[in-house]
C-alpha cells in the first residue's frame, strides 16, 4: 500500500489469545507502554524497506504505527481497537486510520460483527470517521467518545451525529492545533470513508 511518504504493510503480529507483545519507542510513540502487555492482539503498519534492528536496538524500527485489541468482554461478537499509535515523523500520513481499517477487515474475516473505539480527541474521532466508525454517543469514563462500525461496512453517519460528536470536543480545554481543526469542521459532513487498499 502506497502512502504519501513510501510503502507500508500491514501486518497482524497476533490475536489476543496468541499473546503478542510489541516493543515500541516511548520517544516516537503515544502509549509504547501498552504494547508490551500481552493480554491484546497486535496489527502493525511497518515500512518493509527499513532494516530491521538487527540486536542494535530493542525497538523494531520498522513499525510505524500500531493498534492493539481485544474481545469485549460481554459480547463476543464484538472487538474493541484499544489504542492506534503512529510514530510522530508518520503522523498525518493516514496510516492510522489505513492500519485500522485494516484490522477491521482482519476482525470481519475472523467473525467479528461490529467494532468499538473511544478516542480522546479530535484528530482520532476524524481518522476513525474516514474508517467507517460513527459515534454513538456514548462516552466511556474516561472522557472518551465512543465510536462503532459493523465488521462488513461502514456505520450509518449522519451530519448530526458526526456535528455532535465534535460538539463534545468543543467544550473541552483545547490546544491551538484542536480549536482549529474543530473550527475548519464546523458545519462540515462526515468525511468520506476511506478504500483501505488505496
């Protein structure tokens, strides 16, 4: 898959019962910290030309970006996306919202019905809109809004439900980058959901 900046593949390293652990910069990426927990499947995006690390580091300098994930614990038939990281230089590349469409479509050919997210700010809730994700309007505990999707195709969106979801961020202590991002949505429709081949 061609991205603005070069080639990725996406690669599911193991579903929870497998017990993956991943091993990621804390420097280059949110949340490195919650990869080495074994209790959650993996998916990586990874740049296939890098070297791999070879005993110099104990990061896999290939990855770009990672998503873990797990069974809900009360319906089967449901996977939650836990945490989508990219590493800083790829942001803004597209390839979380790629890397979880890619694990959405891994999650409907293994049976899973539908998919569920929270996500902490604006950029994140965008992203997973270009997936095919809609808010549900739940929030979860932790000031989080709550995004879901069918396995097999996108949620139904509507112009007020993607609207009051970004409402929700709106009221929030905001940095400079955030207002603007809401700012330049205001009024806006959902935006397109992405070809995760493309």
């Amino acid at each position: 898959m061609r991205t603005p900046t070069g080639l990725v593949e996406y690669v599911v390293c193991g579903w929870p019962e497998d017990g993956p652990t991943l091993r990621l910069d804390y420097r280059r990426f949110s949340y490195a910290g919650k990869f080495v927990m074994s209790s959650t499947g993996k998916a990586v995006a990874r740049d296939p030309d890098a070297a791999a690390s070879a005993g110099e580091s104990e990061f896999d300098e290939r990855v770009v970006a990672a998503v873990a994930f797990n069974e809900d614990r009360t319906d089967p038939d449901t996977l939650w996306l836990r945490y989508i990281t990219v590493r800083n230089d790829r942001r803004g590349d597209g390839i979380g919202a790629r890397l979880a469409a890619f694990a959405t479509e891994r999650a409907a050919m293994r049976g899973y019905d539908r998919l569920r997210i929270a996500v902490n700010n604006p950029f994140a809730y965008e992203a997973l809109y270009k997936d095919g994700f809609g808010s549900t309007g739940r929030e979860t505990g932790l000031a989080e809004l709550v995004l879901e999707r069918p396995a097999g195709r996108p949620a139904k969106r509507s112009h007020a439900t993607y609207q009051t979801g970004l409402d929700v961020y709106r009221e929030r202590d905001l940095s400079g980058d955030e207002e603007d991002f809401l700012d330049a949505r205001e009024g806006a429709d959902p935006p397109a959901v992405i070809d995760p081949l493309a």
